[in-house]
C-alpha cells in the first residue's frame, strides 16, 4: 500500500492541520480487454476526482467506498476491503475549518452503471485510460494509483 501520511512536498503548516480520515472508490471496468477507470466531477470547482467521502459510521472504510460510489457515481461493484494506497489533501470542514484529508482508496470492479442515482444532477463522470486518468487529476498520489489499475485487476 502506498502511505501518503507524511509525503515530502506536504507543507509544514499542513502537517499542523486536524486529520480526517476519508474513504474513496477507484471505480474499474475492463472494455475490450483493457481497463477503464471512472472520474467525477466536484459539485463546486468541477475538478476531476474519484468518488469519495467522509467515514460513515457503522460502515468499514471500504463500504464506505462502497456508498459513495453508489451515491457520488451511481456505480455498484464489488469493492475490495484492501485499500490499494492513500492520497491527501487540505479541505475545509464544516465545522472543524481547515483540516487534512487522509483518503484510502479501495478498487472497485464495476458492476452496473445507473442512470439515476443521488447526486445525479450535480455531477458529471466520464470513464478514462488509467493513464488518462491519471493527467486530469491534481493529487500526484491519487495520479499513481490511477496509473496502477492495470495490476488491480484480477
């Protein structure tokens, strides 16, 4: 696993900062023999990320995933418990005010790809090469997991 707890470029005030696990989808499908990884966009800034979120209670990490995938992405799946690695970054919470974002990523092979799901307006998601993937995103953690969906794949 791939630990970016404590990545050489974080900065030394982010290091200072409250850390909030997260729990994040890698969301795969294999298309003509080669796999395909799905993207989403935030609801504010419309960057591309993967579907993600804050730990649910009564959920391990990878259901969490699970959820957020469903409710983010409209994909079901089976999802990994084995997180593939972990990315960070800096957020603003709601109530804790800026706060450092731990997020485990668990694979998860796609199932089915739903039409309507719950934030099916708020979002777009579009399905890329790994390595594709990879170029759209701004974590360079996140970036590197994406590239290494091909030795994900069973």
């Amino acid at each position: 696993m791939i630990d970016a707890k404590l990545a050489p470029h974080v900065s030394w005030k982010a290091r200072q900062l409250p850390v909030i696990q997260q729990s994040a989808a890698l969301c795969y499908r294999i298309m003509n023999g080669r796999p395909e990884v799905l993207l989403i966009t935030t609801r504010k800034s419309r960057r591309w990320i993967i579907p993600k979120g804050w730990r649910i209670n009564g959920l391990t990490p990878s259901e969490t995933a699970q959820q957020e995938a469903w409710e983010e992405a409209g994909i079901r799946g089976q999802c990994d418990v084995q997180a593939v690695g972990q990315f960070l970054y800096q957020k603003r919470h709601p109530k804790k005010g800026e706060v450092m974002c731990v997020v485990d990523v668990f694979p998860l092979f796609t199932t089915s790809v739903a039409a309507r799901f719950p934030e099916c307006k708020q979002r777009q998601r579009k399905w890329f090469s790994p390595r594709k993937a990879a170029l759209q995103v701004n974590s360079s953690e996140l970036a590197g997991l994406l590239r290494g969906v091909e030795r994900v794949h069973h």
